[in-house]
C-alpha cells in the first residue's frame, strides 16, 4: 500500500500521492456525497481560501487564447463549492482579481470582468436554492459598473444564507487592504493602535482568517493576498492549472491539512 510521499518546497509541505485506501474513500465521498470516514470531522477547516492560478496559461497549452481558460474556471469552483458543503466549510475565498492584474492587457482584463458577470447571472439561482452567501473583498469601484451590479445584487440577495460563504475577492490586493484600514484608523483619530484596531479596519473584518491557503497553477508564492489574515494558514501548493482543480484534489488537501500540527507559534 503506498504511503503519502512529502516533499519540502521552499519549506513548505505538499504532497503528491496519498494512498489507496484514503483515495478509496475519497472517491467514495466525491461520487455518492457520503461522509468519507478518513476525514476528522473534528479537524475540518473553518475556512478554505484559494488562489486560482493557472488559467491563462491552461488555455495556450491547449491551443486557445487565454481568455479560453477564464471562461473555464467555473467547474474548478463548483468542485469546491460542492466539497465544501459536503465537508462542513464555512467559508470559501477565491482571489477572481488583484489590483496587479490591471497590468494585463485591457482587451483580457474586460473579459475576466465580462466572465465574472456572465458566472453571476448563470448561477444566481443555484447559489440562493443551496443557501449559500456572497460576500466581496476588494475596491469594485474601479471596475465596469454593470460587474459592480451584478456583484452588489448578489451580495444584497444572499445576504440571509448561511450554508457555505463564499467571499470573492475583486480588485483586491492585501497591501491595499492594511493601507485603507489604516487610513479609516487615521480618520477616527486613534491616539494608539493595536492590531485589533487594524483588524476591524480590513476589509475581512467580519470572516474568519483562513486556516487552508491553496494555490494552483505551479506557483510558490502569495501574490499580494491577505497577507495578515494567512499569518498562520496552512500553505498548499498544487501543480495543477486551476481549470483542472477536482474534487480529489481538494479532498486531498483537507485531509494533508487534517494531519499537521498547527501550534500557532506555541506548543503542542
């Protein structure tokens, strides 16, 4: 029976194959919505936050242009949105647009705004009949206002759901985020701050720090996400592009995640 093999990259712990058994029951949990008994229903995170990486250059190694692989990311969300809801997460993060991302080309960056309506208007109705919430992190401002519509509208209609929240992060960067908290601290004239100052200041003030951070697509870095919150997440790295990002996948993760030892700078 093959056992997980770990591998260190730039001192953080991924993993690459898991054994059969686990994938056993994996694949028990994915295909029938079933419990799967290998998962600690103790040690299930609270909130899973994911970079999806990996789109653009998913599309060129097949041929299309990258637009081609935004539009194809829906699945790859759906995947999570689904394991979520079976596994008990409460909340789910996906990073859709950073403010580094408007040194794209504009005809790509219209698109992604473009995707992000369509997915809006093509699964409102699954998201209010699964009762799920929607909440925004970033400064929508900036973006085309019939984006910033159908983002607001959602938020407004799912604002009483409880089942899973999804929080999207638009035009959003966590270097942004400490620098309005701080200028929010300025305006009210703090003599003294503390980090709980500035923590009420984030943008994420009401949701919970992530206690798993993935990213797709190859990439070892946080490219500007919440940089605070994800103090002391759990960092998973995943070579594949996010358009291929399954269910295995994200069972695999939660269960690697249910096996560290997460002491927040203390001991256990």
């Amino acid at each position: 029976m093959k056992r997980i093999l770990v591998l260190l990259i730039g001192g953080v712990v991924s993993y690459e194959i898991i054994d059969h058994y686990n994938n056993y029951r994996i694949n028990d949990l994915t295909k029938n919505g079933k419990q799967a008994s290998c998962f600690s229903k103790l040690k299930i995170p609270e909130h899973v936050s994911i970079i999806m990486d990996g789109n653009g250059r998913w599309a060129k190694k097949n041929g299309f242009d990258r637009t081609y692989g935004h539009s194809h990311a829906d699945t790859a969300i759906e995947n999570s949105v689904e394991m979520c809801i079976k596994l008990g997460v409460k909340y789910l993060s996906l990073y859709a647009f950073s403010t580094e991302n408007w040194k794209r080309p504009k005809e790509e960056i219209n698109n992604i705004f473009k995707i992000i309506e369509d997915w809006i208007h093509v699964n409102k109705q699954k998201i209010l009949d699964n009762k799920i919430k929607v909440l925004y992190c970033g400064d929508i401002s900036q973006i085309p206002p019939a984006c910033q519509d159908s983002i607001i509208d959602l938020v407004k209609k799912t604002r009483n759901n409880g089942r899973l929240t999804i929080v999207v992060y638009v035009n959003y960067s966590g270097r942004w985020d400490v620098v309005q908290a701080v200028n929010k601290i300025i305006n009210d004239r703090y003599n003294y701050i503390t980090y709980d100052d500035i923590e009420q200041m984030l943008s994420t003030k009401n949701i919970p720090d992530p206690d798993i951070v993935i990213r797709t697509g190859n990439m070892h870095r946080l490219s500007n996400f919440t940089l605070l919150q994800m103090a002391y997440s759990e960092l998973f790295f995943c070579k594949k592009m996010w358009p291929d990002f399954n269910k295995k996948d994200f069972c695999k993760i939660i269960l690697e995640y249910q096996k560290r030892n997460r002491t927040f700078g203390g001991l256990k």
